[in-house]
C-alpha cells in the first residue's frame, strides 16, 4: 500500500490550509499573545476614541493645558528603551551573557526612568487642574483618560522590568536563560506589531 499515492490521490490534498488548519498549527502561548495584543489594541483604541469623544462633548478649549513635558521625555526614554532591548536578540544568538544582562539591565532601568516620568507627568497635569475626576470647573473626566492610557503603559512596563529583574538578578543563569527566547520573541514580535 503506497500511503503517498494515496495521499495525492485525495480530493482536494493539493488545496492550500483553511484558515482553521493554520490556526491550529499556531503554538498555545503565540495564540495566547497574539490575542492579548489584540485585546491591548483594543483597550488603547477604546481609550482614545472615548478621550476624543468626551473631549468634544465637552466643548473645552484648545490648548487650554499643555501636554506635559514629562510625558515627552518618557516616549525618547521609551525609545532609548526600544533600542537597547532591540540589541538583545542579536547578543542572544552570539550567546554573550555578560552583554545580554547589561542590555536586559539598561532596558530595566530605563524602564523605572520611564515610569517615574510618568508619575512626574501625572503631578504636572494635577498642578495643571487635570485631576483623574476631570478638569477643574467642569463635569467633564477627560483627565481621567490621559490617566488610564499613562497607567496601562506604566503596567505594561512594569511587567517587563520584572522580566528584565529576573534575567539580571536570578541567581541561576540557566533559569533566566529558558526564559530570554520567549522573552525576545514576544518583544520583537510586539514591536513588529507597533511599527506596522
């Protein structure tokens, strides 16, 4: 019995994969992120738009608080950030341990630099009258959503610099070590995601 000829003979063996079919191939943990990026997409989506919205029905003016300032130097911190977590796929694959933990140490403190500026962002718009409840004099809680999307980001963040923590500071290397693939896998694929 020659399984191959049978194989060929089928109706329809030479049809491409159903959609169904390839998602079935995808692993459970690439599924599980791809769905959470998803859902994060989502929720940052719902944010803006409902920030847009409430900002337009409230009929403020323009320009009536500035952005602050420090909420401008955390995105180049956050870039800086984007850079040298960049770098650790390739020092990965060189397999430099000492590089790899001086990358994953700057990213973990450019990280706690970037959420600390997100606090000192947050005392500027209170100095600002824009309070979590809204902007002063006005029933309006459009603060509220510039608070929600900065905290996501600070939450996001900070699951990260945990993961960086346990890469730099775990004892045994080889336990960190099982952990970076799927680290900088899940990294390089969310900023493919963000840059398209």
């Amino acid at each position: 019995m020659n399984s191959d000829k049978e194989r060929k003979d089928k109706v329809g063996a030479n049809r491409p994969p159903s959609a169904f079919q390839r998602m079935e191939r995808v692993p459970p943990m690439l599924m599980m992120l791809y769905l959470a990026m998803a859902g994060i997409g989502v929720l940052f989506l719902f944010l803006v738009v409902a920030y847009a919205q409430t900002r337009y029905m409230a009929d403020l003016p323009r320009g009536l608080h500035p952005f602050p300032k420090f909420f401008s130097i955390s995105t180049i911190v956050l870039l800086i950030s984007s850079y040298t977590l960049a770098q650790a796929p390739r020092i990965y694959r060189a397999d430099d341990v000492v590089n790899l933990t001086r990358c994953l140490g700057a990213t973990l403190l450019l990280g706690c630099i970037f959420a600390g500026l997100q606090v000192l962002g947050w005392r500027e718009l209170v100095a600002q009258g824009v309070t979590f409840r809204g902007v002063e004099n006005h029933t309006f809680a459009t603060g509220s959503y510039i608070y929600l999307i900065s905290a996501l980001h600070v939450a996001h963040l900070l699951g990260e610099c945990c993961f960086c923590w346990l890469c730099c500071c775990a004892r045994s290397m080889p336990l960190a070590t099982r952990f970076v693939p799927w680290f900088l896998f899940v990294t390089r694929t969310a900023a493919c995601n963000c840059a398209s």
